[in-house]
C-alpha cells in the first residue's frame, strides 16, 4: 500500500463538477480509492479545503466533504515544529503564492516519507514531489 498526500487544488476539483479539472481529479479519486492507497492530508490541509468549500459551493458541499471524504483519511496534525518549519520555508521562499499549508504540506510529506501528491499545485512538483494526475 502506498501513501498519498492529498491537497487542497485536488479535493476542490474533486468536489466541483464545473471545475475545469474535475474529470481527472475524479478519475484519479477513482483510482486511489480503488488501489487502497493510504489517502493522507493534514489538519492545515483540511481547514483551508473546508473554508473554501464552504465559501465557494455551499453548506451541502461542506457537508459532504466532512461527512463521505474525511473518514477516509488519514490525518496528520500538524505540530508546533512543523508549523514552525512551514513558517521559516515560506518566509525564505519569499513567494506570494507558497502559502504555510504549502510548506506545512511538503514537511509533512518529507517526514512521513512520502512521494506522491494528488495536487493540481505546481509547487510541489517544484519540490521534488510525484504529482497526480
């Protein structure tokens, strides 16, 4: 079984069918789901997804993401360390669209040791990271 990091770009497209990348997010959920991959995010990953989902698309969006995606999940929470290691990386990147969940994402991912994202964010490919789709 393999781990992978799930972010924010890939949830959205997933939960919207009029994003413009919807069918491969949904395919690519497909195919997670199907190999028993173990689906990981994080709590900084979940607050951002869930603030936007429920800006963007509605309380019964919300809803549904809460209630049939995030039981499926595999949580990491992100600590005082980490949040202060996200901090610095953004800081020293001094990039307007690297945000903390970005770097608090990559930390999490280097220490848990994993190398795949379903993203559409180009960052993480920047970071040396798999991406799918």
């Amino acid at each position: 079984m393999r781990a992978v990091f799930i972010d924010t770009s890939a949830f959205l497209a997933l939960l919207d069918a009029d994003d413009a990348h919807h069918a491969p997010a949904a395919s690519t959920w497909r195919d997670l789901l199907q190999d028993e991959d173990l689906l990981v995010t994080s709590n900084y990953v979940l607050v951002e997804t869930l603030a936007l989902v429920q800006h963007r698309m509605g309380m019964a969006a919300a809803r549904c993401f809460q209630e049939e995606i995030v039981p499926l999940l595999d949580i990491q929470w992100i600590t005082g360390e980490i949040h202060q290691r996200a901090c610095s990386a953004m800081l020293a990147a001094a990039r307007k669209k690297l945000s903390l969940v970005d770097c608090s994402s990559f930390e999490v991912m280097r220490r848990s040791g994993i190398r795949l994202a379903f993203t559409l964010d180009r960052h993480f490919k920047e970071q040396g990271f798999s991406m799918r789709p």
